[in-house]
C-alpha cells in the first residue's frame, strides 16, 4: 500500500486535474506492472532458472490481457508458499513491554517455528 500512496503522490504532482479516481487506478495499474516485473522480470529467474522462467513468460505472454493486470491465484499461492519456506526456522519473540528480548542470562528468546507449531 505504501508503494501505491507514494506513486499516487507523484501522479498528483504531474497530473494535478485528475480526480482521486483516475489516480488510484493509474496509481494501481503502475504499482501491479511494478509488482509483475519483480517476480516474473527478476525473481522468478532467480528461483526457477531462466529456462523455466522463460517458458513460463512466454506462455504468460502469449495469452496476456492488458486489462487483466495482476498474478494468477494459483501462482500468488504457490509463491507466498515457497516464500514462506524460505524463512529461517527461528522466530525470536520481542516482549509487549518494549523491553529488549533478552533471557536473564542475556541470551535472546526464541523458538523453533517447526518444533513449537
């Protein structure tokens, strides 16, 4: 969302008669090609290799609909995933009070995410 406000901003700054409609959905258009270019531009070249990637883009742009603008369900699913599995498997816990998370013994708490859940 971040993203989206700070390129709402500039369009406001370049196109100041456009209506507050006309700048979220410009805003939005250019904040999913950004998002697309990252993860089938970058990302997905990275994780898969270029010979998958490159199928997978050619495919995708074989069949591409510019009003169509955003990542197929079944991909966002796969990939948030494979993200996920990406992660470390320690989570360390901040207590509520702000205090730094330090044990007694100045070691920082943590947890086995695969162990604890």
């Amino acid at each position: 969302m971040r993203s989206h406000n700070n390129i709402a901003k500039e369009l406001r700054v370049l196109n100041s008669h456009w209506d507050d409609e006309k700048l979220f959905q410009t805003a939005r258009e250019i904040n999913i090609a950004l998002y697309q270019q990252i993860i089938y531009g970058e990302w997905m070249h990275i994780v898969l290799g270029d010979n998958i990637a490159n199928q997978i883009n050619n495919e995708r742009f074989s069949t591409y609909d510019g009003n169509k603008a955003g990542v197929s369900n079944e991909f966002a699913t796969a990939a948030i995933r494979f993200y996920n599995s990406m992660m470390p498997g320690d989570l360390f816990i901040t207590p509520f009070n702000g205090l730094a998370p330090f044990n007694n013994d100045n070691s920082i708490e943590q947890l086995n995410m695969y162990g604890n859940f």
